[in-house]
C-alpha cells in the first residue's frame, strides 16, 4: 500500500448496477437537498437489501429512515481490517492522512474498534 490508497483487491468483488425504473422513481421522490448520486445510492440500497456507504449525515439520516443500513469512512476502514486488506497500523495512516486531508473524523485511530 502506498500513496494513501487502499490495496489492490480492496475493490474486488464491486460490481456496477443499473437501478430500474421504481429505482430511479424512488431517486426522484427524494429531497434534492441530497445529490444524484445520493438519492440513486439510497434507492438502490432500500430496493436491494444493500448498506450505504456515505459520510454525508443528511444523506445517512434519509437513509435510516427508509431503514436502509448506513456506514461511513470509518466503517470501511473497520471492514478492511477485519477482512484482512488492511491492517491496524495501515488503517490508521490511511485516517491519519484523511485527517491531514481535512476529514473530520470522529476517532483519532481505529484501535479502540476492535478492543
């Protein structure tokens, strides 16, 4: 790993979809105080039974309230960890170049996750 990028395989097994037309229905009927890609991730997460991925709190609170399962940057560093792409100590240099990024992260370093 190297350049602050997730690992080769990290994307494995990520599909692109199509959403169908009540999908895309559904995308519309959403606020437009989220965006496209927002509102078409959440249809396609309530449609399919799927987890959105988002650090966009409005966009997470839409989501919970059609009951779809949300995580963030933190939770994918968790999963990667967990599923051996990453390790503790690489998962947190990659937060911690987030942070110097300027991501507003809510912990400092991933261990206290696992304990």
């Amino acid at each position: 790993m190297s350049g602050g990028l997730l690992p080769k395989g990290a994307w494995a097994g990520l599909s692109t979809l199509a959403l169908t037309e009540e999908e895309t229905g559904f995308a519309a009927s959403l606020s437009s105080r989220l965006g496209a890609g927002e509102r078409t991730c959440i249809s396609a997460a309530l449609n399919r039974q799927g987890l959105l991925v988002s650090d966009d709190l409005d966009a997470r609170k839409v989501a919970r309230q059609f009951g779809v399962s949300t995580t963030g940057t933190i939770g994918i560093l968790v999963l990667c960890v967990q599923h051996d792409f990453l390790s503790r100590d690489e998962a947190n240099a990659l937060l911690m170049d987030l942070i110097a990024a300027g991501y507003r992260a809510p912990i400092d370093n991933v261990d206290s996750l696992f304990d």
